[in-house]
C-alpha cells in the first residue's frame, strides 16, 4: 500500500527551500527595521532625515507583513499567478513609497501618489485572498462564501482605484462600498472560523 505524503513532503522541493528563504528574508527585515526604528527613537532627535528613516523603516515593517500570504503560496506551488501578483505589488508598492518618502517634495507629485496607491491596493487585495486560500474546505457552502468574499475584494479593489483616478466617488457608490466593506470583513472572519468546525465535525 503506497504511502500518504504529508502536504510538506508533497510541495517541490525548490519551493520548500525557496519559501524558507523568504521567511527567512522577511524576518530579517522586520528585526533591521525594528533596530532602526529603535534607535531612531531613543537618539531623540527628530530631523527631516530621522523622520525619512522612521518612515522607510515603517513602511518596510508593513509591506513585509502584507507580503507573506503572497509568500507562503508561492511555496506551497499553488495559485501562482495570484502569489506572485501579490508578491510583486508588494514589493513595488514598497519601492514607491520609499521613493514617494525620500522625494524633495514628499507626496506631493500628484501621478505618482495615485500610481503607488494603486498598487498597494493591488497588493493588499491579492494578499488578503491569498491569505483566505490559507484556509481550505471542501464545503460548498464555505467554497461559496469564499468566492462571495473573493468578488467584494475584487469590487471594493477596483472602485477605489477607478474612484481615485477619476476622483469622483458618489455619495451612494461610497455607501455601498462601505456596506461591501462590512460584507468582506465578515466574509474574511468567517471563512476560517468556519472551515475550521467544518473539520472538526468531519472527524
């Protein structure tokens, strides 16, 4: 009788390596950043190129964060074409902060702020449905609020950035963003919460 791989062992090695790799990296970073920030902090003196740092050292804190779901998938060789979307956007949202942050003028060129939220919404979006695809489920009734989920972060994804571009929002597409927002939040709690009594009954 053939033995059952665990799902470690069924994930390519190359992968496996390539995802220890990253974690490795990010952890890195985060434990850089927070040395920085530290320090910045503790020498007292807040000058135009400290506050530049903290925020560098900030923003690479944060898009570390968001970037790890994108990451975990890229190792388990799964959704590639999502992982790597959320991976990549991470990374250029990161580039174009840091850019936007150390510019002369801090935020003030109009194409480029409307560009680098753009892809942080990009990136937060394809990060947060790689993170519910952490959750897995054979439940249809789980699967289907998984996709309802999916379609409101593609929806409110997609209006904000039309929105900023156009910059015109009506007050009743606002509304009903919100109210899209509120649906993703519940979506997002539900699904592992759910997934996870889905196993426990199973057994």
């Amino acid at each position: 009788m053939a033995e059952t791989l665990s799902s470690e062992e069924q994930i390519p090695l190359r992968w496996q390596k390539a995802t220890r790799w990253a974690l490795i990296s990010l952890l890195s970073s985060l434990a850089v950043s927070a040395l920085i920030g530290i320090g910045i902090i503790l020498k007292g003196d807040f000058g135009d190129t400290e506050g530049k740092l903290l925020g560098t050292t900030i923003t690479l804190g944060l898009f570390t964060v968001l970037a790890i779901p994108g990451t975990i998938q890229l190792g388990r060789d799964r959704y590639y074409a999502l992982a790597g979307t959320a991976v990549v956007s991470a990374i250029l949202a990161f580039v174009l902060m840091v850019v936007a942050i150390w510019s002369d003028g801090p935020f003030e060129s109009e194409y480029l702020n409307k560009v680098m939220v753009t892809v942080a919404v990009v990136a937060f979006a394809s990060n947060h449905v790689a993170l519910l695809l952490l959750a897995t489920s054979t439940s249809r009734v789980i699967r289907g609020i998984s996709m309802a989920t999916f379609a409101l972060i593609g929806g409110i994804s997609t209006t904000l950035i039309i929105s900023m571009w156009t910059e015109e929002l009506p007050e009743e597409l606002g509304r009903l963003v919100a109210v899209f927002a509120i649906l993703d939040v519940l979506g997002s709690l539900a699904i592992p919460m759910l997934s996870k009594l889905y196993r426990v009954s199973a057994r």
